[in-house]
C-alpha cells in the first residue's frame, strides 16, 4: 500500500487539475453575470410593462429555485425533453451548460443588487442632470453609475465569495472540478481508494482562493472611498 507521502503527488495533481476547472468556471460566471445582472436590472426599472413583468417574473422564478436544479434542467432537459442533446458531449459540453446556468443565475441576483443600488440614489440628481443639459444616458453613466458602484461593492463581494463554493455544485453534472477530484479518491481514482484526506486538501484550496478573494475585494472597496455617499 502507497504511503501517505507517495500518495500526495498525485492527489496534489488531481486537484490542481480540478481546481484549474473551478477557477475557469467562476471566472467565465463573473465574465457574463456582471454586466447580464446589469441589463435585467434595467429591464426591471423600465416604464415598459411587458418587459418589466417578464423580467421581475424571471429574476422571481430563478432566485426562487435551487441552482442545483437549474444545473440540472439546463443540462439535460434538451436530450429528455427534444431528444437533442444540444450541449454536445464529453467535459466541454458539460463545462458550457454550467457556465449557462451559473452566469444566468447569478445575473438575476446581481440584478437586484444593481436595483437597490440605483434606486438608492437621490431623485434630485436626476433633476440636476437634467438641468445641466445632460441626456438620461449622460446622467446614468457619468452621474449614478459610480455611485451605484460604490453601493453594491459589499454586497456583490459577498456574491462572488458565495461563488467560490457554488462551482462545487458543477459536479451535479459530472463536471470535474476540485470536489469531483477529491471524491474521486473516495471511490477509487488512480489506484488510491477510500481516502478522505483529499477533501480536506480541496477544502483548503477554497479557503486561500476566498481568502486572496477577500483581501482584493476589500482594497477594491478602499479605493472606492473618495464616493462619500
């Protein structure tokens, strides 16, 4: 029997590759959900009624579900439900419908973050832009745009610290990320079987990437400071 010490170069391996996907994963959900969670924010605040219901009746639907069930609906829905198997196979069709899901459910909670943010800005300055001369565009982007920036910055930091952890649920649907890579030596994965050990490296891969996370996110948040709102 390998000892623990011949054992950790692979585990060590196995979980690099993992994380590898974990961190592709959440970058490409911050990618598309960030500015996504902009655009269903606005659809929600428009003056446009059918847009408005649909959006709200969406963002309702999305925040109201589990993400684990989404995951699974997005996935495999087409081949049940159309016979079509629309992702493709294999671990590249995996890793896009879960940056679908992941983008899509993390865009309609940004979404309502985005709306308190700007609906907390005073109607005045609206008034005083419009004063001014300057175009609603103008006013949103030089005006209330920055402020509503320095708003959201902790309530989105917390968003993306939660995640971190959320990519652990990719695994619904065979995606290799670091858990599966973990578990794997569980069940038997390169000729190591019933270890645990593993998840406890995996899990300290997640407490430095959060903890690096966290550092960058509250110097983000001193930068912002000269907003004194």
């Amino acid at each position: 029997m390998e000892t623990f010490l011949e054992q950790l170069p692979i585990v060590v391996g196995s979980l690099n590759v993992g994380f590898l996907q974990t961190l592709k994963l959440f970058v490409v959900t911050l990618l598309g959900s960030l500015p996504l969670g902009l655009i269903i924010a606005l659809g929600s605040m428009t003056k446009f009624k059918p847009i408005q219901i649909l959006t709200k009746s969406v963002v309702w639907v999305i925040r109201g579900t589990p993400l684990m069930i989404q995951l699974l609906i997005i996935y495999y829905m087409p081949g049940l439900a159309f016979n079509n198997h629309f992702w493709g196979s294999g671990e590249d069709g995996r890793f896009l419908a879960a940056a679908v899901a992941f983008i899509f459910n993390y865009a309609c909670y940004l979404s309502e973050i985005y709306r308190g943010g700007l609906q907390g800005i005073p109607v005045g300055q609206d008034e005083a832009g419009v004063v001014l001369g300057m175009t609603k565009s103008q006013i949103f982007f030089k005006v209330k745009l920055l402020q509503m920036i320095k708003r959201i910055v902790p309530p989105v930091s917390n968003e993306i610290i939660t995640l971190v952890k959320d990519t652990a649920l990719a695994r619904m649907i065979a995606l290799q990320e670091i858990i599966w890579a973990g578990e794997a030596f569980l069940k038997g994965s390169h000729g190591i079987a019933g270890a645990i050990w593993p998840l406890f490296f995996a899990a300290l891969y997640y407490l430095v990437f959060t903890g690096v996370l966290t550092v960058l996110l509250g110097k983000l948040e001193k930068k912002l400071d000269f907003f004194k709102i």
